[in-house]
C-alpha cells in the first residue's frame, strides 16, 4: 500500500505542474501575439524573448510532466490490478480525457514551433478562449476522480457546459473592457 500512496503523490504533483506549464504556456502566446502591438524594434525583442520561453517551458516542464503523469498514473492503475481497471468505467472515461489532453499539450508545442518562425496561429483572443479549455479538463477530470461514479457524470457534465458558458462570456467580457480601454 506504500507505494500505491508514493504513486499516487507523485502522479498528483506531476499533474499539477502538468497543468501550470499549460496555463503559462498559452499565455505566453498571448503576450508573443500582443507583442505584434508594440514598436516594431520592440516587438522582435519581445517576440524573441517569448519564443525562447514558450520552448524553454515546453520541452523543460510541460512535456516531462505530461509523461510523468502518464507513467505515475500507469503505475497506479497496475498497482490497483487490471482487474480494478475493468470495473472501474469512470476510470476509462478519465483515461480518455487524459489522451485528448495530451493531444492538446502537444498541439501547444506545435503552436509554439508556428509563433517561433512567425507564422500566424490565433490571436490573443482566441489565445485567452484557447487557454480554457485545459480548465474543463481538469475540472471533468478532478471530478471523476473523487466521485468515481459514473452516474453522476450526467450532471458532471452539466455543471462543465455551465462553466464552459461562464468562461467564455467571462471571456467576451473582458474583451469588451479591454477594448474599450484601447
């Protein structure tokens, strides 16, 4: 039982700087894409300094949490029994969000090679929408993890497409201030 608590500890920390490398990192392509707002000496020093950082993060902390989270959770999971993974369907349901969350934590070091040779992505706007979904990953995920029920999903569910509409009107909200304040 020791080392299902030492597993689990460590899959929790690397989950947590999972998800800080991912929040900073697409906020770090907001501030690259603003970048193009400023004096165009400026700009290129700043956009510089953005690519170094976006890259810097990804390959130093984003992508090794990512499979240190992976690799703590397989430990986990086999620790438990794959018998215990056959009944346990909340399990799959997490494990699924888990894959599209790697697929998105990938997408954003393929953003980051586009911003670093100047290619266009998104713009700060969509950035910022961008940077809410990892949100509705953690939350679906922290839930399904304490609740482990399946059942409940259904309102689970609810509660996330609530909270992606206060997100995104949240969002639009801010952009208006923004905007008029420009």
């Amino acid at each position: 039982m020791d080392s299902y608590l030492i597993f689990k500890s460590l899959h929790l920390v690397s989950m947590v700087a999972w998800f800080a490398g991912i929040f900073y990192l697409v906020r770090l392509f907001v501030y690259h894409v603003e970048a193009d707002e400023r004096p165009l000496e400026e700009a290129q020093v700043l956009k510089a300094q953005y690519a170094i950082m976006e890259e810097r993060l990804f390959k130093i902390i984003v992508r090794p949490a990512m499979l240190l989270t992976w690799v703590f959770g397989i430990l986990l999971i086999q620790s438990r029994g794959l018998e215990w993974l056959k009944i346990s369907p909340w399990l799959h349901v997490k494990l699924l969000l888990v894959f599209l969350l790697s697929g998105y934590s990938d997408y954003l070091g393929r953003i980051a090679k586009q911003l670093r040779v100047e290619k266009k992505v998104m713009t700060s706007y969509q950035f910022r929408l961008f940077n809410e979904v990892p949100t509705l990953f953690l939350l679906a995920i922290i839930l399904l993890a304490v609740y482990k029920n399946l059942a409940n999903f259904g309102w689970t569910f609810l509660i996330l497409v609530g909270f992606a509409v206060l997100l995104f009107i949240g969002t639009r909200w801010y952009r208006k201030i923004r905007m008029a304040k420009k």
